[in-house]
C-alpha cells in the first residue's frame, strides 16, 4: 500500500498562509485574482485579460516538504457549481 501524505486541505483544513495568488502584472498583464477561504472550502476567482500575460492562478510553496522519496503525487480536489456574482 502507498503511503499518503496531506499537502493541504481535507478534513484537517487550509494552511491559508501558504496559498498566494499569482497573476499576469510581471508581464504587463492586467488579470486580477481573489483567494478566500469559506467554510471549510478554498474558493479562487479572478478575471483574465487577454491584454499582457493572459493568466490568474493560485500557488502554494512546498520548498518545506521532504518529497524525496515520493515518485510522484496524486491530486485529488471536488468542484462545486459556479454561479457568477457568488
């Protein structure tokens, strides 16, 4: 059996100080990116501006995490429907 290892969220919760949004602006862009966390729930929005860089993203350093004998990772995350204005 595979051993797991928790990087973040589930049962045990956000290590909300770890989380950044990342946009387009080193590139001249103009896309903007919201990150909250809600009821237990990681919730990222934003806007893309094809103008510049074209991208919003969310990022989290794992620089601490001895993955070394890890091959790889399996990520596992659940959707829930989108209503714009939420």
């Amino acid at each position: 059996s595979a051993e797991e290892v928790r990087l973040d969220g589930g049962a045990s919760g956000w290590d909300e100080a770890t989380w950044q949004v990342q946009v387009d602006g080193v590139m001249g862009g103009r896309s903007s990116g919201d990150l909250r966390f809600q009821d237990g729930d990681m919730v990222f929005s934003g806007t893309i501006s094809l103008v510049g860089g074209g991208f919003s993203s969310i990022r989290r350093s794992m620089a601490a995490l001895d993955m070394s004998s890890f091959a790889g990772i399996i990520v596992e995350l659940e959707t829930h429907p989108f209503s714009r204005g939420k």
